[in-house]
C-alpha cells in the first residue's frame, strides 16, 4: 500500500513484553481461583519517535491463549516490517493480540496527529465525560443494598448488579432491596451471567419490570438466541431491555441481529479484536436502534483507557462498565482516567494519554 495517514508510510517496530497485575481480591471461578491478570504490553515506534501502545490481557473463554497470543505478537512483530495493514492479518485470528496491535497503530497515528484517540477514530465532537456504571457484587441482600446505596452516594447513577447464583425469587428480593436502597431515579441493570431458565427468566422479568429495572444481561445462557429473541417478544417483561455480552461472542453480531435477540450488546473491546472493530459494530446497531454498552473486563491501564476512549467516540453512549481499575492490585502505569460522579473524565492529550508504561 502506498504512504498515508494508516502508518503505511513509517518505518515501525514493534516489540511486546510480558506482565502480570496482581488482583485485589482473587477470583473465583467455574475454572479455579485467577489471582493475576496476565499479558503483554505492545509498543510500536515509528522511526520519527513517535510510540503508541497496545495491551493483550487474554481472557480463558473470551481470547485465545496466552501462548497464541504470544505467538501471533510475534508474528506481527516480523509483519510490521511490510506496514500496519500485514501487521493487522498476522493477527486477524487472534483478538487480544489484535486488540493490541490496533490500538498501538491508532495511539501512535492520532499522537502524530496531536489528538486524543477518541476524536482520531471518531472523527467526532470533543467529549468531556463518559457515564459509568458502578458494578455490585453477588452478595447477600443487605450487602448488595448497602453497596448500591454506597455507589449512588458517590454520584452513580447506573448500577450493574451481579446476579444468577442464588434462586431467581433470592435475586429478585436483592434487586427490591437495592430499589428500596436507592429511590426511584438510579437505573438499575441486573447481569444474570447465563444463569437462568426460561421459566426463571420470565419469573425474573415481570418481577424487575415492577422495579423498573432497565436491562438484564444475559439472562440464558450463551447458546440461546431464539431463547432470548422470545423474551424479548414476550410481554411479561415489557419495559426492561434484553443485554447481551457472552452470547455476542457465541454468535457474533450479524446473527443477533437477525433474530432481534438484543435490545443492547456489552461490547468488550479487548474480546471483540479491537476498539476499531467495536466501534464498527456500534454504529451498525444504534442505526438498528440496538444500545451499545462498552464495558472492560479486568485489565490493565492501557487497555482501559482504550475503552474510555472507545465509548467517547460513540455518540450518545449509554453509562458503561468502565470502572475495573480498582479491582487490580497494580497495574502498568498511571491511570489517566479520572472516575468522578458517576463518569469518566475523558482524556485530552494526545492519543490514548497513557505515559510511562514501559518504563516501570
Ligand atoms: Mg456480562
């Protein structure tokens, strides 16, 4: 490809390094407790000086392996040497490896260009603020009260409330609870992780539309696209929105769309192949009138911001999970995202606005 504004016309390197960012809390899952988030840090040069950076946190049943990661980093590492574009198909197959090496090209485009990442990709307004959601845990009632109150005391209005491992009757009576907790004015979303029945879904459903409770994530599990599609359809639940995140992976966009399974898709950059091809897939389905939500998983600074600006660069964004950071013990450098009042306050400096990750 001739020289352009893509980075064709630089002379780039790209080199990566392993990390490991030590969890607050570990983890418990179906697989076994995760202690550490582990992956690597990408950083391309351009022989003007110019760097951008990139993160691959893989994520067991979201990316692939660590190793495959690996591997296709190193790939593009040898690719770059023929442009951005070759550097992209070496790992088109791999989405966290993707999800770096795309956000590193962007980074250093829109640092060359002395704009920060969201307007480069967007092409849009100066945004200030992105709305966030706070995220309650699956504890008991009263702990899950106390922590929505918490959040909408430190100026949230959006609260994300795990659900799905207790009965569905236990989690409605922990969403009445958080309703009474916080009044009538905080939107309410309930993610059910895939946990639940029809049945248990209808039940969860007509229960939550009396609480107002605006979305459920994921209420069946993965597979079911017809499933969700007829909850949608079934008027038991009028009022609250369908969400879904692992079943956006299991059948990717076009199918969900297709059977008008979704009234809002969790889009997970880092899961999805990058913030590019996330922010392709929300223009496409808000013209569907379909919510995008971007929401991280627990990664690193790099990443995270990637999101923030992500979610800055769709118009009329809805709150979104963006506040993870807390649940990392360290991390690869200096936040530069603000969390204030319920939002994100957005970078201006140039590119993502991440400094010294390679250096510490
Ligand atoms: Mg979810």
């Amino acid at each position: 490809m001739p020289g352009g504004d893509d980075g064709s016309d630089l002379d780039l390197e790209l080199e990566y390094r392993p990390f490991s960012l030590a969890l607050e809390t570990p983890l418990e899952t179906a697989d076994g407790t995760i202690e550490s988030r582990d992956g690597f840090l990408v950083r391309l040069t351009a022989a003007d000086g110019q760097v951008g950076y990139g993160e691959a946190t893989p994520l067991p049943g979201w990316t692939e392996s660590p190793a495959d990661c690996e591997t296709a980093l190193a790939r593009a590492g040898e690719a770059i040497q023929e442009g951005p574009t070759a550097a992209l198909e070496a790992v088109d197959e791999q989405v966290a490896a993707r999800h770096a090496v795309s956000l590193a090209l962007a980074d250093l485009q829109a640092g060359r260009e002395a704009t920060p990442l969201y307007r480069y990709v967007g092409k849009g307004p100066m945004v200030g603020r992105v709305p966030v959601n706070a995220t309650i845990g699956d504890g008991p009632p009263a702990e899950t009260a106390h922590a929505a109150r918490e959040a909408v005391d430190r100026g949230f209005d959006t609260c994300k409330l795990k659900a799905g491992r207790r009965s569905v009757d236990d989690d409605i009576d922990r969403v009445r609870r958080v309703r009474e907790a916080v009044g009538d004015d905080v939107e309410l979303r309930v993610d059910a992780n895939e946990a639940w029945t029809y049945e248990e879904a209808t039940t969860a459903l007509v229960a939550f539309a009396d609480l107002d409770v605006a979305v459920v994530e994921q209420p069946l599990p993965a597979g079911a696209l017809e499933g969700h599609a007829d909850l949608r359809a079934d008027e038991r639940g009028d009022g609250v929105s369908i969400a879904l995140d692992e079943g956006l992976l299991e059948h990717g966009v076009d199918a969900i769309c297709e059977a008008e399974a979704a009234d809002a898709l969790v889009l997970k950059p880092m899961a999805l192949g990058g913030i590019d091809v996330a922010r392709k897939i929300a223009a496409w389905v808000q013209e569907l009138e379909i919510t995008p939500i971007v929401t991280t998983t627990i990664d690193g600074v790099v990443a995270r911001t990637g999101a923030v600006h992500l979610a800055a660069s769709i118009p009329d964004v809805p709150a979104c999970g963006l506040a993870t950071g807390d649940l990392l013990a360290d991390d690869l450098g200096r936040d530069p995202v603000l969390l204030e009042r319920g939002a994100a306050v957005v970078p201006q400096a140039k590119g993502l606005g991440v400094e010294g990750v390679w250096d510490t």
